[in-house]
C-alpha cells in the first residue's frame, strides 16, 4: 500500500499494522513454546487458545498503538523537514 501523504489514512494503517504484528509475534511465541514442552516432555499439548489469544492480544494493543503513532510522527517530522528544504 503506497500513501501519497502522511496523513489519518496513515496513521490508522500503522496502528493497526503494529497491533496485527505484535499479536501475532506473542501470539506465535506462545505456541511455540507449548510446542516445545510437548515434544520435551511428551504429555499430552496444552494450549488454552483463548487465553494466550486474550494475553496476547492485552500486550499488543498498547504496544502497536504506541509503536504506530511513533512511526506516525516521525515520519510526519520528516515530512515538515523535506518541505521546508525543497522550498529555500
């Protein structure tokens, strides 16, 4: 997806990118490694999907919005900063 101009399209696209990535890492992570303790120990697998889904999704709420708006100011910054120079 291409934006022509850092703006609310923008800052919706990357909070919600940031949110998608950050559960989903967590989310990942946490299988893996209920993965891992199946094999080791060879009980039966024990995942609670909507636990880890709850926890995950707990963690990357306020991390993708945080991460996002960050992004989104940077690069708002950056913007100002290319205007100004192309208009000396």
């Amino acid at each position: 997806m291409q934006f022509k101009k850092v703006g609310f399209p923008l800052f919706i696209f990357l909070i919600l990118y940031w949110m998608v990535a950050i559960f989903l890492i967590i989310f990942l992570l946490s299988l893996g490694i209920a993965f891992v303790f199946y094999l080791k120990n060879g009980n039966e697998f024990y995942f609670d999907f909507f636990k880890e889904s709850t926890y995950s999704l707990s963690k990357a709420i306020p991390g993708g919005s945080i991460l996002g708006v960050g992004i989104w100011i940077k690069a708002r910054l950056q913007e100002r900063k290319d205007s100004k120079t192309s208009v000396k």
